[in-house]
C-alpha cells in the first residue's frame, strides 16, 4: 500500500486477530477493538476443525502453523453417528497422517492468536456503540464510557451482532428454527465415563431425523461439550412454562420431549457439570443466519470479515474456517493494493464468491438435518476435497473453497 491508512479492526475473535497479525506481518499498523477485558475473559465455546483449504491457508499467512500443530487435535476428527435408538448409522477415524481438519478449542484459537499480534495491538474493554461515517472513506468510532477514535479503513470483524454491519447493509439475522441446548461434561473419563465412550476421540451426532438431536465434542482438557438440538419456537421455554435457570426443570422437558430415546443417550440431558458460562448447567442458543447470499454496494472506507459478513449455520464447519480466510485475505489486499478503496473492491469480490454458495449450502444442511436427518457426509471424501483445494488455491491464490459434492 503506498499511503499510510488508520485501520480499526472492531472484534477480537479469531478473525479480527488474524486481520491484526497478517497486517503486521507486512508492516502495517493497526488497532483492535474490543468489549472483552482480555482474550480469556469469557468462555469462547466449543472446538472448531481448521479445514486445509481455508482456516490452514490463513494460518500459514499469518507465520502459525507450528503454533497450532502444537495445540491440534488431529485425532478429534473421528465421527460417529447414530439413530435415536443407538444404532451406529455410520462412523469415521481419520488416519495417521490425516491432517485435513484438526480441531482447536475456539478459547485456545483465541489466546494463540492474541499472543502473537504486538504488545499493545488489541485495546480491551472498548465496546463499540457506534460508527459515524465522516466523508472520504474516513468514520469515527464511539465506544461506551466515551472514547473515540477515527480510522481510514474500519474492519468489522464484530460477529453475529456487528455494530459496523449497518455502515453496509442493512440485512440482520433471522431465527433458523432450531434452538440448541449447550452443556458440558468435566472430567469424563472419571466422572462420565460412557459419555466419554460414547464422543470417543471426536464428535458424536445422535439424530431421530424429526427435529431432536445430540451433537456431542471432545475438547481439551477431559471436558467434552454437547449440544441438544431442538426444531423450535424462539421462545419455546415460555411456551412450555420452563425456566431456564431451574435445571431440574429443564431436566424433565427433555426427558419429555426426547421420550423414547436410547437409554445411553439420556445422561447428554441430564448430567451436565455445572460452571463458568453453564452456572446452570443448560445455555439456551438459538441458531441465527443472515440472508444468504449476502453482498452488499461497496462503501468506502469500511468492510467486513467473517460473522458480520455472512454468519451461517454451524454445518460443515466454514463460520470460523471463512473468518480466518477472510482475515487473512484482507490483510494481504490492503497490503498489495495502492489504496484502502482497491483493497477492498479486491477482497470483496473474493470472499462474495467463496461465502455466498458456501452460507447457502450450510443453512440448507441445518435444514436437512432437523427434518429428515438422512444425509451422512462421506468424510474421507470431505478431507480429500480439503487437500485438493488448498492445492488449488495456492496455486491460484484465490480459488474458491470447496463444500460437499
């Protein structure tokens, strides 16, 4: 870039860090935004697989692969699947040498990544309440308690709920239908172990193809995370007179609407450990997707990455693995291109392609999932794809990630 832009990155997830330390990689400045007090701040979620052909892309952009082989759990790509009854539909163990998708805690993605951008980069604590467009590309950002700043370029790397959103669109997310319940179990080869036999080294999807399912994740540190999946009503506790911060209550409504269930099944309603974000032992979390496709009229001087820009359902993996990408593609536009204007026109057009079909598909297969539950991904087939892509998009820098043929 041959002019010295003010960039502000609003969020330090994932995205927004990889932004921040691809920047500063090719000498460029920039600031962090953020309404944490720090990265460990609040519990960041469940594991996420780092696809070869996306998230590893920016990964190697960003100088860190070695840094996340030594957290990766390669071994956490098994899955298995299963009816209501118990019955195995279908399982898969990667090989050996099978690194198409490890998986990471999202907490351990955050704090690997916070780590590695420069002492000072990130300013915590600064909760964004508004931007203000200014004229020329430039805005000024409100914070809550009164701080300002402006900036030449504003990233907004903000999530679900993004503030800078609106500067470009005025599309907000829709409820999907499905509700999630999230738990989680500490300790499980001692406290829970047919739990822990159950989710194995990876994931378990249990689904009776009729709304209900138990998707369940191994993560680090002997604590496996579970999410029991319902085709809802937005306010199905107030419907069903549940409160969600009684657990025995929620308890007996899921024993009720999962009557019938496989009795191994049962301890992912009712023996969830208690702590931190799961004080009560169940965290409602409805499912939110914006429109998809979604693109929107350039506007200068402001962009967005990952969520902001095309949050989608949690099928196939490619919220995170696309935030990463984007970041890190951003990154190296605003370093190649003469001005912010020319980086963004390059690094829109790009990621519009790669994330339009990819939300649509993904959205589609939540769908499909709480309603027949009948299509089981060929996995071996689904990481092969992963290598031939990340192939491909070295070769052309640039070429689309793939989905399921």
């Amino acid at each position: 870039m041959k002019t010295t832009p003010r960039i502000a990155v609003v969020g330090a997830g994932p995205a927004g860090l990889m932004c921040a330390r691809v920047l500063q990689r090719h000498g460029i400045d920039v600031t962090v935004y953020d309404a944490d007090a720090s990265a460990d701040a609040r519990d960041a979620g469940g594991t996420l697989d780092l696809h070869a052909d996306s998230g590893q892309i920016a990964l190697q952009d960003a100088g860190l692969m070695d840094a996340f082989t030594a957290l990766a759990r390669p071994e956490g790509q098994a899955k298995l699947r299963l009816d209501q009854h118990g019955t195995v539909l279908a399982s898969f163990v990667p090989g050996p040498d099978d690194d198409a998708a490890p998986e990471i805690d999202r907490g351990q993605l955050r704090a690997m990544l916070a780590a590695h951008v420069a002492p000072g980069t990130v300013r915590w604590g600064h909760k964004l309440l508004a931007a203000e467009p200014l004229g020329g590309g430039v805005h000024r950002l409100a914070f809550e308690g009164g701080g300002r700043a402006e900036a030449d370029l504003v990233i907004g790397a903000d999530g679900a709920w993004s503030r800078v959103r609106p500067l470009v669109s005025d599309a907000v997310p829709r409820y999907s239908g499905v509700s999630l319940l999230e738990v989680r179990f500490d300790d499980v080869e001692r406290r829970h172990p047919g739990i822990a036999e159950l989710v194995g080294d990876g994931h378990m999807f249990a689904n009776n193809g009729d709304g209900q399912a138990i998707t369940a994740q191994r993560n680090s540190d002997g604590h496996i995370r579970c999410y029991i999946g319902m085709r809802t009503a937005h306010d199905w506790y107030t419907a069903a007179g549940v409160d969600l911060d009684d657990p025995a209550a929620v308890r007996d409504f899921l024993l009720a609407e999962f009557s019938g269930w496989d009795a191994r099944l049962l301890p992912f309603l009712t023996d969830a450990d208690a702590g931190g974000d799961h004080d009560h032992g169940y965290v409602n979390r409805p499912l939110y997707a914006l429109p998809a496709p979604l693109t929107w009229e350039r506007t200068p001087g402001v962009t967005l990455v990952g969520d902001a820009a095309h949050l989608m359902s949690p099928f196939g993996g490619f919220g995170a693995n696309l935030a990463l990408l984007d970041a890190a593609e951003l990154a190296r536009a605003v370093a190649e291109e003469p001005t912010p204007a020319a980086a963004i026109a390059r690094y829109e057009e790009a990621m519009f392609a790669r994330s339009g079909p990819l939300a649509v598909g993904a959205n589609q297969g939540l769908e499909r999932f709480y309603t027949t539950g009948s299509h089981i991904p060929d996995h071996a087939a689904e990481h092969q794809r992963y290598k031939e892509a990340a192939a491909a998009y070295r070769r052309g820098r640039g070429a689309p990630v793939t989905a399921e043929a």
